[in-house]
C-alpha cells in the first residue's frame, strides 16, 4: 500500500512538472523569461476580476468567468484548467488581478500557467501569478471559501465571450 502510494505521488508530481510547459510549447513559442524584479517593475496594463470554481483530489479542474478591463473597455472571458500535483478539496473564489506585458489585446486569451500552493479553511486570500504563451502575465489576489489544499501546478486557457 505504502509503494502505491509514492508511485502515485511521484506520477502527480511528473504530471505537474510536465504539464504547464507542455501546454504552453504546444504552439512552438514560449514566453520570454523574467525574473521577479522585472516582473515587479513592470507597468500595470490592464486588471481584471475573476470568479473561479476548483475542485480536485491529486488531479484537479477550474473553471471561471472574468472581466478583462483595458484601455477603458470590458472584456468578459472564460477561464478552463487543469490543476496537477497534492490537491484535495473545493473551493469557490473572487479575486482582482493586475495585468503586466499586454500591449494589444489579441494577447491576453491564450494558454497559461502557474505553480503555487494555497489553503482554504472556510475562507482565506491566495495570491498567484500566471503567465500565458505570449508573455502577458496577471497576478490574482483572490478570497475563497470551502476547503482546500493545493500545492502544484495550474495549466489552462482563456477565452473571450461574447
């Protein structure tokens, strides 16, 4: 039983390395690479607000709506991801996000990717980064309520709606 479960536990982890870069080099590009302090520095182009349901056990989903505002416009869009790695639970959250590196709009849907841990015991904040195949990235800072815990890795797309 013990083996079983470390061959588990090491095939989420495998999952959840693997998963995020394969998504986001499916097309043959990948993001231009950042550290933290050019991230920081960076403008502000954009924010959004965002609505998420997760609900996973080693293997998860999300799935969300949003706003995307830029340049005194609202976008709505949708958000589907798979989540990969220790994660059991469910969860509902709200969350705003500042958006960094989008400079035209045909930029912001696409392929993303995060990796990050969070608890949820009734209700607690979660901030996390994620970072799409054209380089745009987002910082959300979200409130949940449920029960969860996650530490892994986030891969998904948005897409706008009409």
């Amino acid at each position: 039983m013990h083996k079983k479960l470390m061959i588990a536990g090491f095939m989420s982890a495998l999952v959840g390395a693997a998963l995020p870069q394969a998504l986001l080099a499916a097309d043959g590009t990948t993001p231009p690479r950042m550290n933290a302090a050019d991230i920081a520095k960076a403008p502000v182009t954009a924010t959004l607000d965002l609505e998420v349901k997760e609900i996973g056990l080693i293997l998860g989903g999300k799935s969300g709506k949003g706003v995307l505002h830029f340049q005194g416009k609202d976008y709505p869009f949708t958000l589907k991801a798979v989540l990969a790695g220790a994660i059991i639970g469910a969860t509902k959250s709200n969350g705003t996000g500042d958006v960094k590196f989008l400079n035209k709009l045909d930029d912001f849907p696409g392929k993303y990717s995060a990796a990050g841990a969070g608890v949820a015991v009734g209700g607690g904040g979660d901030t996390s980064s994620f970072q799409n195949d054209k380089g745009v990235i987002f910082t959300l800072k979200a409130k949940s309520t449920g029960l969860a815990l996650n530490l892994g890795f986030t891969a998904g797309e948005i897409a706008f709606t009409k």
